[in-house]
C-alpha cells in the first residue's frame, strides 16, 4: 500500500496535505513501504480484543516530515484520523536475526505498555501496526508550546544526581541515582526533601551528601538496593541490567517466602544475597 504523505506547514504548526519532494519521499518510503492498510496483529497479554481496539487502519494516516531518530527508528509527525499525531517506524535488521527479535519484543512490549497507561501526563497511544520488517507506532503528538512544563521539571534538583547538579561530566548512572529518589518515594509516599527549597536540596546533596531519610521500617533488601543506587560515587551504583535483575530475584524470594522483605539480611554488602539461604529470621537491635 502507498502511503499518504504531506509536508506540515511550520509557520502556524497546521498540517496540510502537501506532497513531498521525491527526494523526502525516497527517504522516507523506505521505512514505510512493507506497512499495510489493515495492519499487522501485535500479541499482547490481552489478548484479540485489545489488538483490535490499537489495530492501525493505515489509509486514513497521513505523513509528514521526519522530526528525530535513532539507531533503528524513525519518527515523523502526521494526521491520524483528523488527529495530529507522532508516528515512530521501528525497522528490523534482516542481516541480524537476534537483534531483529528483540526490535520486535521491545516494540510489542512498547505498545501493551502504552495501551495500559491512561493519565493526563502520559502519550496516549493512537494505534499501531505490525508488519515485519516494519512497525508503526502511532501516539498523540505534543507540539513545542506544549512541552514547557515538562522543560521545566527536567532534572528538578530533588530527583537530580550530584554530579549533575555541578554540572560535572555525567553518564547514564544520573538515572540510577533518580531511581532511588523515586523508589524512596514509592515506599515512603513522601516528597523528597520536602521541608527544603530545590535550591536547598542541591546545596545539601552536594555538599553535604544528605538523601532522603530511610526509616527503620524500610525492608532491608530495598534499604541496600536503594543506598546503592544513590551513591555518591556513580562508579558504585549499579546499572539498570542489574537492577532489574536483583528486582527479579527479590520478586522469586517473596514468591517462594512472603517473609522475604522483613527476613533478608544482607550478604556481603552484595545485591543478589537472596538465596535459600536468606530466609533466616532477621536480626534486631533486641536479639
């Protein structure tokens, strides 16, 4: 199937339906040529009805002009059924069969994420289309003047890693530290810092090495992960493959001992004690 291409208008931020030059088209066709109108099935864990309800019906989307890319996708802004949309193509290595598997993990993965997710500050996903070695991913779009609120709490000073608050040479361990803030507040329902302005909040993370207070009743298996996670040292926090890994493990130990999470008691400063060996009742300050 052909699809419809348009040039969006940049000057007022409304699409028409211009065409494309041949050269944006030969571009862009590329990525697109192997989708079909009625779309391909994406297998969830909800089964026909869900992939119904997120099923693309690729005559009645418009493409317009290419606004960022990665390594294996392409994203584009267009119309989707009258509705301004963002429409991200995910192609497939065919030279690379493994790689192409997990392209396609991730993007099923992707979509039965996005379909679950219903809140006001979450992309509401539009549809979306499975045709190998093609996939589409169809969201609402936010134009620019949309955005600023999100510019606006990037890197709040609260969630904000030490080394990123001195605008030092950072690497992707900035995330893990953020995680920890965030973990810390799912099990406290507390605002970190929340008696400090941001601007105090920095000054006491980075001269201080202050974090938020871990009360006494904090499991230990997530009191060890997270002080690991929000190290002062980034070469010490974990990275999110181990991170998941020792989630994983934590996941097994309650599954196999609901006691898991007051019974741990650390081994070795090592993330992944959890073993049959962890289950032994947990020591306390009054024996």
């Amino acid at each position: 199937m052909k699809l419809n291409w348009f040039k969006p208008n940049t000057n007022n931020e409304k699409l028409d339906r211009r065409r494309l030059s041949l050269g944006e088209y030969k571009r862009s066709v590329s990525w697109s040529k192997y989708l079909v109108s009625s779309g391909g099935a994406i297998k969830g864990n909800g089964g026909e009805e869900e992939e119904e309800e997120w099923s693309a019906d690729m005559s009645q989307l418009f493409v317009g002009n290419k606004f960022a890319s990665g390594r294996h996708s392409r994203v584009y802004r267009g119309v989707y059924k009258s509705k301004d949309v963002a429409i991200k193509l995910v192609s497939q290595p065919e030279e690379d069969r493994e790689l192409a598997l997990m392209l396609e993990k991730q993007f099923t993965a992707e979509v039965v994420l996005l379909f679950r997710l219903q809140h006001p500050n979450i992309i509401t996903l539009v549809a979306a289309c499975k045709k190998p070695p093609v996939f589409c991913v169809i969201t609402e779009y936010m134009a620019e003047s949309q955005c600023g609120s999100a510019k606006g709490f990037t890197g709040t000073y609260r969630w904000m890693a030490p080394e990123m608050i001195k605008e030092k040479k950072h690497t992707k361990k900035i995330d893990v530290y953020s995680f920890a803030i965030v973990l810390w507040e799912l099990l406290t329902a507390l605002t970190p810092f929340d008696d400090m302005t941001p601007e105090q909040a920095a000054f006491a993370v980075c001269q201080k090495n202050a974090r938020p207070p871990l009360h006494d009743s904090c499991p230990m298996a997530f009191r060890q992960l997270i002080c690991r996670c929000w190290s002062s040292k980034p070469e010490k926090r974990p990275g999110f493959d181990q991170i998941v890994s020792v989630l994983e493990r934590y996941a097994a130990c309650v599954e196999e001992n609901p006691d898991f999470l007051t019974a741990y008691e650390p081994n070795n400063h090592s993330l992944f004690g959890c073993d049959r060996g962890c289950f032994g009742p947990r020591k306390t300050a009054y024996g």
